[in-house]
C-alpha cells in the first residue's frame, strides 16, 4: 500500500520493520499537500523544512533504539494549538502573524513522544463555525465534493486526514468540532470527557466546553494518539488527574453485552431519511455483535442549542477580550486614542461571526439579562448533565447520528446562524455534560459521508473506541475514500 | 472649592456621615495570584510577567494555595465566616494595563464574609464595625504616561499580584472613624504577616463610600466613591473633604450624584472620574477556567492554629499583666513588632512596665521617626533599653542623665553600663559630697536664699539646678532637693 494510504499503527509497523523511512513518509504526503492543498486549502501553514530536519532526527534516534511511541510518525495540528516558532492563527486575521513564545500541552506531548509535524491545519475563525467557512484563510474544500463543506471547526484536520495528505490531526470540539466534519469527510473523530487532555495552550474559545481530541482513518490510530495526549497537566486547572489506560489494548473487547440506548428525538423531523436508515442499520451491526439495544430518554435535548448558545458566546466574549491589539496581534494603523485602538484593532481583526458571538456573549453577561439567560442557561446545563447521567445508569453507550445530514454546500448556510447552529443538534449536549463521544463512518448517502455518533460516560473513551474498533471490523465504511485522493 | 470649606457657620450637625471602606491588602506571597511570576517590588518594567500575566492565548491560571491560606487566617482574625466553598469570577473590562481583559476576582460567594472588629470612637469607647466580605483577586498592571513623549507605557509587574479585597459594612460615622478602621485592618495584616502593609509600594490602599444624610433618617443618602487613598492621612482629608463638598451641595438645595471621584492630594480635593451612567458593566460570571476553592475544617483547624496573639487581646494583655495605660497598650500593640519591643525590653529591665512603655513611645519613636526606621531596625535592642532603665531606677544615674546615655547607645556606644562607666556619668548619691556643693551654693546665692526664705518656694528649683550645674547634672536629684530643703530651712 503507498504510504500515504496508511494509518499511523500501519506506518509504525512499517517503520519498525524498516520497510521505510520517516524522512520517506514526510517527503511523500508533503508532496500530496504540495499537489492537492491548493483546491483543499487544509492547511494554514506547511513545515515542510521542519517536518524533514524532525523526520531524519526521528530516523537517526529509531536506528539507536530509543525511540518515543509516536517516533518519526507524521501528524498535523489544528492551528488553534500554540507553537513554538510557526505562527498559530486560529483562523484568524487577528493571530496573522502571532508566533507563540511557547508550546501548547498536546503539541509538547507528541514532540516527545517523537511525532513529526507536517503543518497546521485550517480551521473556523477561533473556532467558531460548522463550515470552516469562518477562517480568514478561506473556506476547506471537502475532498468528496469540492462544492461541499468538510464542516468545521476542526475542518482543516478533518479533511487533511480524509484526502490522506495526513493520516492523523489534531483537533478541538467546543460543540461538535471534531465529530462533525469527521462525518462529514468518512473519519473517525474523538472527543474526550472534560478534562482528560490539557488545554494549556489551545486558545480558548469557551473554556468549560472545550476539549481537545483527534481525527484518524482508525479506531486504533485515534486510541494511540490518545494515549500520547492524555493525563494531568498542572499548568490546567481544569485538567483531572485520572489514570490514563492503555486504549490500545482495550480495543480487543468484545460488544457482547455493551448496552446501548438509543434517543427518539434523535429520528424525529430534522435527520435526513438516508441518514436514519444508515444509523438504524449501523445499530443492527451492534446488535449482531451481542449488542443490546433499548431507548433512553433525554427530556431536554431540545435545550441543547439554545443553552450552548448562550454558554459558549458568555465565554468567548470574555477569552477574547485580551485581543486588543496592544501586546499582540493586529494592530490598527495609527490610532487616534485609546478606544480608537481597540475598536479598529477587533473590528479589523476579527470577522463576522466571532463579531456575532462576542456579541451575543456580551448581551446574556450583561446587567439585566444575566439572569434571564446566562443563569437559565446554566441551570439546563445541569438539567442536561442529569439527563445524561440517568441515562448511563441503564446504558454503556449513547449511539445516534452525528449529524443531520451529509455535507452541505460550501455557501448554504452562510446566510442563516440558526440553521448552522442546528448542525451540531446531536454532538453539543456531550460538551455541555463534559462526557466523551466520538464519530465513526457508518454511511455514504449519494457520494457523501455520515457519521455514527457515540457517547459514553465520563472516562468511557475506552469503550467508545473498542465500539468503533468491533464496528469497523464488521463494515468497510472507514476504508472508503474519495476517489481523487486514494 | 473654598466655598466648601466655610462650612461652620452651615448646620453640620444636623448631617450624619455615612462611610465604608474598601481596603486593598496585597498578599504577602512570594509568586503571583495564578503564575509562578515573583511578585517583588521594584524589577524594571515587565521583568517580572510571564505569559500567563501577559494574558497570553492559551494560558490558564494556577490558583497559588498560599492566598487561599492567608485570607483563611484574615477571616479567622476578623470572626468571619470563612467560606467551604468560594468561586472566582471575571470582571470584564478593556483597559491597556489589564492584559485579559478581564480581571480574576471573586463576585458571588466570596471566601470571606460577616466579619466584625473593634476600634475606638472619638469618646474612646469600642465601637464594632462590620465586616461585610473579603475576596481574593488579581492586581492589575501600571500604565505610565510620565516621561514618554505622545505614548504610555505598561508595566505588568504587579498584574497578577494577589490581593485581598476587605470590604466594611456603611458603620463608619467620621473620617477619624474611618482612619482608625483602616489603621486597624493595616494591624492586622500585619499581625498575621499575610501583608507588608506598605503604602508607599500602594501594598494597602482604599476606596471610600461617602454619603451623608439628614440626623434620624432611615434611608442612605447618595453616595460617592472615592478612589485610591494610599495614605492614613489623605483617607481622612479626601473624607473630610467630600463630606464638606456633598453638605454644601445638599444644604444649597441640590443633588448628590452618584458616581467615582479621584482624589487629588495637591489641591486636597476630590473631583470626578466618572458618573454612574458611565460606569462599566463589569459583566461578573464564574471563571470557568478556575475550580472552586474548597475548604475543610482540617484546614480551618490548621490554619487557626497559627494564628498570633491579635493586637485587641494583646492591648488587653498588656493592660491587666503589665498594668500599662490602656491608651499606650493601644499605641504599643498597633504593630505587633514594637509590642515585641516593649515585651523583650520588659523581660531585660526590673522597672514598672509602664516606664518601659514611657521611653519607648517617647525618645526611641522619636529617634526612629527621626532617622526614618522601623522598629524592627532600632539601633538600641531591648536588652539595651532594658539596662539604661535599670540604671535609672536603682538610682546610679538621673532620668537626665539617662537620655545622654540614650543617645550615645544609638550612637552605637555599646551597653549602658559600658556608657556610664566610660563617661563617668555615675550618680553621686553620697550626702556628704552632694552637702559640700549645697553648701557652696547657698554660700554664693545669699540674696536668693533671703528670697526663698520669705516665702518664695519656687526659688528650689533654681537652687537645685545650680547644684546640678556643679556635679555636672550626676547629683542624685531627690537627694539633692531633700538636703536644700532642709538647708535651706535651718
């Protein structure tokens, strides 16, 4: 198989055999990126010197023997992670040319671990957007339609991962940033519970919700990454010191027993008849594996969108205030004064929907409305983490689709928030609990895409990847992909 | 604003004043609130921020449990309840010296709150004042605009340095009341070493709430807010000041508005920053990149067991064990470092305490606040004052004689002993030497001593001061009077 077409445990094996070279590797996908990157547009930035100087590093170090898990294996990061070096925009006009002084948690952990980085991947302007439609370096191209939107935040990742310019990215999922454009573009995303990987580092669109996670081609790629990534970090408050178990190892499990609980809601109006046919027989695969099947009940699923779009615009008005343009970051030109800096600075800087959401934010903060929403909102957070948890007290695992539909039209949807928002109907109330969930391939209605969504409860990142391994192993929806990037 | 201080003729008296104060207390730690950055003063700009001060994207903060342990001990101190669980909020505001945009402070259910101390009301009677909460929270940065040409600069050194908020119930009723209240919370933090308390470094500072309304009323009149007072002495002038300005506006049949008013210490005066309409809408919520503070009774237990001996039980102490005026056990326990003081220099001398307390809150604060010292920099030990007032009181040197030997111990001339001896400064308390110069007084003075003996009393003194003139002041004084007296009436 060309190298390229591998998964990362594919290319470990290789390189441990000697089949092939990191350097080998690095030089064959930079030149993918090289070839195909112009119509994707994943990337924001390439390292291809970098990724070369790491790759022969990596060579010299397996020759000695004491190499990282992740030695001289090619990646890519989201660029909402800081480095050391090379800009970190975050989608974003305001972070052009920002060059972090440090580098994030998860960057430092695969650097050691001996990963080599291609480049930093595309993404929605601070995260914000289901379309990557938002990024100031201009929309992605899904590779299953170039008309069609890989999704987004995490859409840069997603596609890199789809249009094999890369086996593995980072990513990031405030609401549905990773499991979105991984249905979207036939990859397997991972988000994990709140908490289980550092967010030292990844700036910050709203913090109780963000986590970050993986986009891979496999269960077992995207359970070695998270290996690497996860475990305490005293820098993170908010990270929690829980045992990292071995993901690797657990993927052998059997479903035998795996109870999992399916949601009504979740095939009411809204969810494309292709896509609720593909997820019921996607569920039918689980119960042949010895899976039970029985319908759970989640009374406020319907606050799901509407409390997170109080929640997460409260937080990002607050995270980016600090862009003021007076220690880092764009600047407008010759200001007159003070409040002249700063509106001309973030009005420059940032573009409409991060305006919409600072916005928003602002006015549910504000004196007066507070109550009405940030402290509603607050309480049906709590409501839907209830929800969840009485829900695992009879299920292993929450399975439903990931999203409505398959890909949309890059175009469609810039016109109207709601119907945008609406995309992450399925994937937000797992950030709002803080419980990991994960999309696998389940689906490909008319050439495009669709994801199976899966939640689990808090630390359950072990079952959710033995469920997406057993699935994989009984359909070949992850092996397909777009025809011109095989 | 003269108009303002013409203000006796006015009817003061039918005004009461209403005042709290917001204390700002920098906790004495080694590294800031949420980073490792130091937190000493002085470092050339912006030598002491690191990225999580500079608000860097990405950075979170990492409470520091030493603040969490000092405010402990502040509530502890105050008989406040001392919070299981207290949340940290974000104050958002844009301003060049606040790097986040966003200030880390507590909102809703703040670590500290319903305290109470004790200070003295103008008829010296203890009056109790209500402590209404104390939060923890991040120092801003410093914006200079002095010596840069069409530019300000930012300092960020001090962003991230902790502080405690001390917040007063409206009990106050003067600005002397005031004062004492705030020179209270400066004892305290001190006593319980979670503060330096200096205020020139701007450690301890205050905004003061000042309303005024009409003797008898329920309701409160508007206040005004008055910013940073950094010193005892402008928290009393600006207080004074405003209460002066809003009883004029009131009494001219106008409106106080509400609003910030600066202080300006050049023209003693305060004037407006900005009105209410213009106020920030801070926009409070949970910061969700901190955890709440939980605190058990192991930690209280452990916390209070740490606890020093508080300057209100210490003045009481100093009062019944030492028998000290209960005003100098005020003035002596107001640091906890000159009561040190007083109670080593006590343990070193066989004299009435009260004596002790007499030179040291005379000729050694006088010679500290001469050269500028601290207690704790005091260039005679106690040991040393010890001695000196032993040697007064076992009589081998005169009280005069003593503050010679005083100023040559804080010459550095070593102990009093040392002094007296190598000065010749012994007493002279043998009759029979102090009669010959008597005798040789009365023989030169004759017109004085026919005066004194029609009946002019007063004329002992005189003699008594030539005799000390001929010993060279070393006469035992009581001795002296006593055999002038019975001279002189023979």
């Amino acid at each position: 198989m060309e190298l390229h077409a591998q998964t990362l445990t594919d290319l470990q094996a290789g390189l441990e055999r000697g089949d092939f070279s990191s350097v080998e590797i690095t030089q064959a996908l930079l030149d993918r990126i090289a070839k195909f990157d112009t119509d994707l547009n994943a990337f924001i930035t390439v390292t291809s010197e970098r990724a070369l100087a790491a790759a022969k590093r990596a060579d010299e170090v397996r020759s000695s023997g004491d190499n990282g898990v992740l030695c001289g294996l090619p990646i890519v990061h989201k660029d909402i992670f800081c480095t050391r070096d090379v800009t970190t925009t975050c989608g974003s006009r305001m972070l052009e040319n920002f060059v972090s002084p440090y580098d994030a948690t998860v960057v430092e952990r695969f650097a050691d671990a001996g990963a080599v980085v291609l480049g930093k991947t595309n993404m929605d302007e601070f995260a914000m957007g289901s379309s990557n439609e938002t990024s100031f370096f201009g929309p992605v191209k899904n590779p299953w339609n170039l008309e069609c939107s890989p999704g987004g935040s995490s859409g840069g990742s997603a596609t890199a991962v789809a249009a094999r310019l890369a086996p593995a990215a980072t990513g990031t999922d405030t609401g549905g940033s990773i499991r979105q454009p991984a249905a979207l573009t036939n990859t397997i995303g991972i988000k994990p519970t709140y908490g289980r990987v550092s967010r030292y580092g990844m700036i910050a669109f709203a913090s109780s919700l963000d986590q970050a996670g993986v986009i891979t081609r496999s269960a077992a790629d995207a359970a070695l990454l998270l290996g690497v990534m996860a475990g305490f970090d005293s820098r993170d408050s908010t990270s929690i010191d829980h045992p990292v178990p071995d993901y690797v190892a657990g993927l052998n499990g059997s479903l035998d027993g795996l109870r999992v609980g399916i949601v009504r809601q979740h095939f009411d109006e809204g969810l494309d008849a292709a896509c609720a046919d593909a997820v019921r027989e996607s569920l039918g695969v689980l119960e042949a594996q010895g899976a039970t099947l029985s319908e759970v009940d989640l009374p406020n699923l319907d606050y799901c969108v509407p409390t997170y779009y109080v929640v997460a615009p409260a937080e990002c008005s607050s995270n980016l205030s600090r862009f003021d343009g007076v220690r880092f970051g764009h600047r407008a030109a010759d200001p007159k004064d003070l409040l002249d800096l700063y509106c001309r600075s973030r009005g420059e800087g940032f573009g409409a929907e991060v305006k919409r959401r600072i916005m928003t934010g602002t006015y549910v903060l504000s004196a007066g409305y507070y109550d009405a929403y940030y402290l509603k909102a607050q309480k049906v957070r709590q409501l839907i983490c209830q929800d969840f948890k009485r829900a695992f007290a009879d299920v292993d695992v929450i399975a439903g689709p990931t999203t409505p539909t398959p890909a949309f039209k890059l175009g469609d949807k810039t016109d109207d928030p709601i119907t945008m928002y609406l995309n992450d109907i399925y994937t937000i109330g797992a950030n709002l609990a803080g419980l990991p969930a994960m999309s696998v391939p389940c689906g490909i209605i008319d050439g495009l895409p669709i994801g199976l969504h899966m939640v689990g409860p808090h630390w359950a990142e072990e079952t959710l990847l033995c469920t997406a391994h057993q699935f994989a192993r009984q359909t070949d929806w992850h092996m397909r992909s777009p025809e011109a990037y095989r | 604003m003269s108009a303002a201080k013409n203000n006796g003729t006015r009817g003061n008296g039918r005004w009461e004043v209403v005042i709290g104060l917001e204390v700002h207390t920098q906790l004495a730690t080694q590294s800031k609130i949420f980073s490792g950055a130091s937190t000493a003063y002085g470092a050339a700009p912006n030598t002491q921020a690191c990225l999580v001060d500079l608000g860097y994207p990405g950075v979170l903060p990492v409470l520091n449990e030493q603040v969490v342990r000092m405010a402990t001990k502040f509530g502890l101190a105050v008989n406040a309840t001392v919070a299981r669980r207290s949340i940290f909020a974000r104050k958002n505001y844009f301003y060049p010296d606040l790097p986040k945009g966003y200030q880390i402070s507590q909102y809703e259910l703040p670590i500290v709150e319903h305290g109470e101390l004790l200070i003295e009301d103008q008829s010296g009677n203890d009056k109790r004042i209500g402590i209404t909460r104390a939060h923890l929270e991040e120092d801003a940065g410093k914006s200079i605009h002095e010596g840069l040409d069409r530019s300000s600069g930012i300092d960020l050194n001090r962003a991230g340095t902790p502080l405690l908020e001390i917040v007063s119930e409206p009990d106050l009723r003067s600005a002397k009341e005031a004062v004492a209240y705030m020179r209270k919370i400066h004892s305290i933090v001190r006593y319980l070493d979670i503060s330096d308390g200096n205020m020139q470094e701007g450690s301890f500072r205050c905004d003061a709430n000042v309303s005024v309304r009409l003797r008898g009323q329920e309701e409160l009149g508007t206040r005004t807010e008055l910013k940073n007072l950094n010193s005892f002495r402008f928290v009393e002038k600006a207080i004074n000041f405003e209460i002066e300005r809003q009883i004029e506006v009131l009494e001219d049949g106008g409106e106080v508005t509400q609003e910030t008013r600066l202080y300006d210490s050049d023209k003693d005066e305060t004037r407006s920053m900005r009105s209410k309409e213009e106020a920030n809408d801070y926009r409070y919520f949970p910061d969700p990149d901190l955890l709440p503070i939980e605190i058990d009774e192991a930690f209280i237990d452990a916390v209070r067991n740490t606890l020093p001996e508080l300057p209100d039980a210490k003045r009481q102490r100093f009062v019944s064990d030492y028998g000290v005026k209960a005003e100098d056990a005020g003035i002596l326990t107001a640091s906890r470092s000159l009561a040190d003081y007083f109670e080593a220099s006590s343990k070193f001398s066989d004299v009435k305490p009260q004596l002790v307390a007499n030179w040291i809150i005379g000729d050694l604060s006088a010679a500290l606040n001469k050269a500028g010292l601290d207690i704790r920099e005091s260039r005679i030990a106690p040991e040393q004052l010890g001695g000196l007032l032993n040697r007064v009181v076992d009589n081998t040197i005169s009280g005069k004689i003593a503050k010679e030997v005083f100023d040559a111990m804080w010459m550095g001339e070593g102990s009093a002993d040392d002094i007296i001896e190598s000065r010749g400064l012994k007493q002279i308390t043998d009759t029979s030497a102090i009669e010959v110069v008597i005798d040789k007084v009365i023989e030169a003075n004759p017109r004085q001593v026919a005066d004194y003996k029609s009946g002019k009393d007063k004329l002992i003194g005189y003699f008594v001061g030539q005799v000390m003139k001929e010993t060279m002041g070393k006469a035992n004084p009581a001795v002296v009077n006593e055999i002038l007296k019975q001279k002189l009436s023979e």
